[in-house]
C-alpha cells in the first residue's frame, strides 16, 4: 500500500506530480539539491490550490489537508526514508538518473517502488542500477500534470507485475487513466509528438507556413488541442532536444532533431520558461 511518496526534482514536473499526489490524499516529500527551486515549488503550488479553491475545482478544506500533506527538503535521504514510492523527475540526461536511482536505493526502503518520469529513456538501464530492479518502473507523467489525465506504465525488463498493478492502483488514486507499454526508446506518446513536433519545426524553417498557421491547422483540421510548436515551447526547448537527441541515437535517422530546434536552444530560445521559443511570451 501506498501511504508516502517522494519525488525528486522541484521542476515543472515534479511539482506538478506532488501537487497532485497530495491533493490526492498521499503524503509527499518534494526534494530538491537547490532550496531556491523548493520555494519556488512551494509557492507554485500553494497558488495552483488556491486557484483551484477559487474557480471551484477544489474545496478549502481539500486545499488545507493537501497543503498538510506536503513537505520540502533539500535531503535526499530524509525524502525517501520512509517513502513507499518514490519518483525522480529530474533532468532527461541518463547519468543523472542513473545516479540517482543508486543513490534511492541505498536510502529507501525494501519494500518502496522506484519510479523515473521519463518520457523516453530506458527503464531497464535505469533499473539495472539497482538492487531491486522487479520494483523499478517508469510512470511518464504529463504537463501540467494536475490537467493531463494519462500516465504512460513502463515495464522494464524485470519489472513485476505487481509493481505495475500498485502502480496502477496508484494512479487511478490520482485521478488518471493509465496505458501499459513494453518499454521500447520513446514509449508510444514520445516516438508520435516528437515526430510530429520535428516535422511542423522543419516546416518552419522551410517557409511552408507560419507557426501560428502550422499550429492552427493542426488544432482545427487534426483537432489537437495545442499545436506541436505551442507545446513545445511549453515542454521546454532544451527539454525536447535532449529526447530528440536520445530517440535519434536509439532509432535512427528519422528522429535527427530539425536544425531550428538546435539554433534556439544554441540561443537561448528555450520556450515558455525563458520568454521566447517559437512564440514570445510576456513575464507579468
């Protein structure tokens, strides 16, 4: 049974996954190596729940019990120690991972399930890091992560079923809809929007359209919700490279990342979080 979870890494999606835990009922440990992303994990998500309090999506009493569920620190050990889950949503860079999980191991635990939030790296590398690769798994989370309603369940090569089935349980807790898949580079999610998000990027720079026009004839003729240059701006440029970069090295040629995509990132053009990607964002 799932009581206490731990995530690790104070960015966009791990404060996104403790908030919704918490809210979900589960106490949390959000841990992050900077205090400066705890605070602003802290504030982020005192201000989604009172957002949500104020539009009538959650009670204040819901807001008050989840805001007793959650704690902070900048320890690793004091996050994990009697975690029953723990998940990493740090950066997509497998050494960093891969340190990680050796490091949750040793800290958490017997019986606590290891997760990476990864949405295209191998949870079987990840896995294999350990000690206890049968509770290793991979739960791809989506941004945000209070909205989206699906986790994608990665099985490594030793994952169990019933850590699959916990995890499962676990997820239906927070309020998501889950899809198992067999773990192969970029899962199903990742393999389709990077291609598609490659593809409009390359007709950016090829003049075929604007990318106002490229994202709204796929919204209003292929009824995405968000067009591929929109969404990548708010995955995070630099975030979409590192995937492109490991889908491309894992599956070959059709996944080379589109040059523009290098270029902004070489400039600083990051999407959302630094202003300006494919759109210029304000800061207010």
């Amino acid at each position: 049974m799932i009581n206490h979870i731990a995530v690790i890494g104070g960015g966009t999606m791990g404060r996104g996954i403790a908030y919704t835990a918490a809210l979900a009922g589960f106490e949390v440990t959000l841990q992050d190596i900077s205090e400066e992303a705890i605070v602003r994990a802290r504030e982020y998500i005192k201000t989604q729940l009172n957002k949500s309090v104020k539009k009538g999506y959650v009670q204040s009493k819901q807001r008050d019990e989840a805001m007793k569920n959650l704690s902070y620190t900048t320890g690793l050990q004091e996050a994990v120690v009697k975690s029953d889950l723990v998940i990493e949503a740090v950066l997509e860079i497998m050494e960093l991972k891969i340190n990680i999980f050796k490091q949750m191991d040793e800290l958490a635990p017997a019986h606590a399930i290891l997760a990476t939030n990864t949405s295209t790296m191998s949870p079987t590398e990840i896995a294999a890091s350990t000690k206890r690769p049968d509770q290793c798994v991979a739960m791809h989370f989506f941004n945000p992560v209070h909205r989206m309603k699906l986790i994608e369940v990665i099985r490594g090569l030793d994952t169990s079923d019933d850590t699959v089935r916990v995890v499962k349980q676990l997820a239906e807790k927070m309020g998501k809809e889950t899809v198992e898949v067999n773990e192969f580079p970029g899962f199903v999610t990742s393999r389709m929007n990077c291609l598609i998000g490659n593809e409009a990027m390359n007709m950016l720079m090829e003049g075929v359209a604007s990318a106002e026009d490229i994202d709204k004839a796929l919204k209003l003729g292929l009824n995405h919700p968000m067009g591929p240059l929109e969404l990548a701006d708010l995955v995070g440029l630099d975030s979409r490279l590192r995937n492109m970069e490991y889908l491309y090295h894992q599956l070959g040629e059709k996944y080379r990342p589109s040059p523009i995509l290098v270029k902004y990132v070489k400039a600083g053009r990051l999407g959302r979080k630094s202003g300006r990607g494919f759109y210029e964002y304000t800061t207010n």
